[in-house]
C-alpha cells in the first residue's frame, strides 16, 4: 500500500527543481566594477606612497672613503698578521677568531654599498677573506693555510692595499 504522505498534499509551498540561472551580464558587470575599486584602490595608495619610495635610502651603515680606507687597511693589517702567525703558536686561536669577526663586520658593512662593489680593493679584500674563512670553517682555526692558498691571499692583500693607496 502506499504512503499516507505520498498521496496527500502538502501545504507548504513547492520547492522549484529548476534553479535560477544567473545571467553572465550581470556577473561580468560586478567583476569589473569589483576590479574597478580594486584598481582605483592600489593607484591611489601608489600614489600616496610613492614619494616615500623615491627618496634614495641610505644604508645605516653609510661610510665615507675615508673611513672605508682605514678599515680596510686594518683588515689587511689582521689577515697578514694571523697568516704570519707560525703553526704552533698558543694565541692562533683567539687571532683567527678576532680576524673572522673583524672580516664578518667588514664585509656585513661594506657588501651593500653600491659605489665600492667596483673597487679593485673591495674585490680583492673579499675574495681573500672568503679563502681565509673558508679554509678556517673547513679545517678549524688551528690548521695552518696551505702555501700556495697563503701566497695566492697575501697577493690579493697586496694588490687590495696599492688600490687603496690609488684611490681604487
């Protein structure tokens, strides 16, 4: 027999089983306006911040040439002076642990300015304390330098130290 439920009707209101079909027009229309506001939006707050973004930023640790000089001599300075150490001196250590803060400090500040990344100097320097900290990273602070890696980064300190004296 069949349902009581089946036969008799209902009293609430029918639900539809075709649903509305949205028209592409009006989707369209509220995605360009949509992307409209979106737009105005991001031109104004460009245009807002622009002012800010066009001043040059100095870094904060902006150096004069002169300042750059000396402290790149005093790196020069302490990687001879800890190159020339002799294998079993008892303060190798403590002298390769002031070069590599002494060499992290230098290329920290000077890495990000623009106008010495050029220099003969700065490149020398550089390519020298990467080879000295390297090798120490590698083989610990007490292994002596190999002879011609040593020859090669007293080179590059020479050739760095006659470009500072030129200017370079």
């Amino acid at each position: 027999m069949a349902s009581p439920t089946l036969i008799t009707p209902s009293t609430s209101t029918p639900k539809s089983l075709i649903t509305p079909i949205r028209s592409k027009l009006i989707s369209s229309v509220t995605t360009t306006t949509t992307a409209l506001r979106r737009r105005e939006f991001l031109s104004l707050s460009a245009g807002i911040l622009s002012p800010s973004l066009l001043l040059p930023a100095t870094s904060a640790f902006a150096a004069t040439d002169e300042e750059y000089v000396k402290e790149a001599s005093e790196v020069i300075q302490k990687v001879r002076s800890t190159l020339n150490m002799d294998k079993g001196d008892p303060n190798i250590a403590d002298s390769v642990a002031e070069l590599r803060e002494a060499s992290n400090y230098w290329v920290a500040k000077y890495r990000r300015e623009k106008a010495l990344l050029g220099r003969a100097s700065f490149r020398d320097i550089y390519s020298a304390l990467n080879a000295v900290s390297g090798h120490y990273v590698s083989f610990g602070p007490t292994t002596p330098i190999p002879a011609k890696r040593k020859v090669r980064i007293l080179e590059e300190m020479d050739t760095a130290e006659k470009a500072l004296q030129r200017g370079r």
